[in-house]
C-alpha cells in the first residue's frame, strides 16, 4: 500500500510538471518510438497469450544480442497470475532485413 501512495505522489508530481510548461506556451518535440517497442508488444502479447488470466506489472528491455544472420531482442517482463508473481523472460529472435520472427523463447525466472 506504502509503495502504491508513493507511485501515484510521483505520478501527479510528474503530471503536474509536465503541464506547467504547456501553461507557459513552450512547446516539446515528442520523442521518437524506441527500436525495439514493436518488439516489445509482442513480448506483451506472448505473456497474454501464455498466462491469458495474468496481469503483467513490469517491462523491462534488457537489450539486442547481434547473432550472424539474426538478432534477439531480451526483456524480462514481472508478472501476477493466480496470486503469484514472477519473472518471464522472452526473447525474440528476428531477421534484421525483413524483421520475420524466427522464434519467440520464453521461461520463468527462478527468481
């Protein structure tokens, strides 16, 4: 409960922040979508799709591993299911020229 009253003080102390220079009439480029964020979804798709009832409360990108003729892109996601939680790992193995997946790998972190 201590952590969930801290995140959302944080929240709107970002969202106020965020707001005030609008106020002001100073204007901010969006920033562009990370590399690696449709790799992401995916990630998030596989977790639903694996756990369908889970509710997954963290995403990490832990980076892109450079194989001869292939990559991989690793993230960790934190999930809840069934009042458990833990980690899924899953990496997306993909052909860099034509980004066809090859294989999605997931497993559970031994936490």
């Amino acid at each position: 409960m201590k952590k969930l009253m801290i995140s959302l003080m944080a929240m709107t102390f970002l969202m106020a922040s965020y707001s005030i220079p609008a106020l002001s009439g100073e204007a901010y480029a969006e920033r562009p979508e990370p590399a690696y964020a449709k790799w992401g979804r995916l990630a998030m798709k596989t977790a639903k799709e694996k756990y369908p009832s889970a509710k997954i409360l963290d995403y990490l990108h832990i980076g892109r591993e450079k194989k001869q003729k292939s990559e991989i892109e690793k993230f960790k996601l934190w999930i809840e299911d069934g009042g458990k939680e833990f980690g899924l790992y899953i990496d997306i193995e993909f052909d860099p020229k034509t980004d066809r997946v090859i294989r999605i790998n997931t497993r559970k972190s031994a936490n």
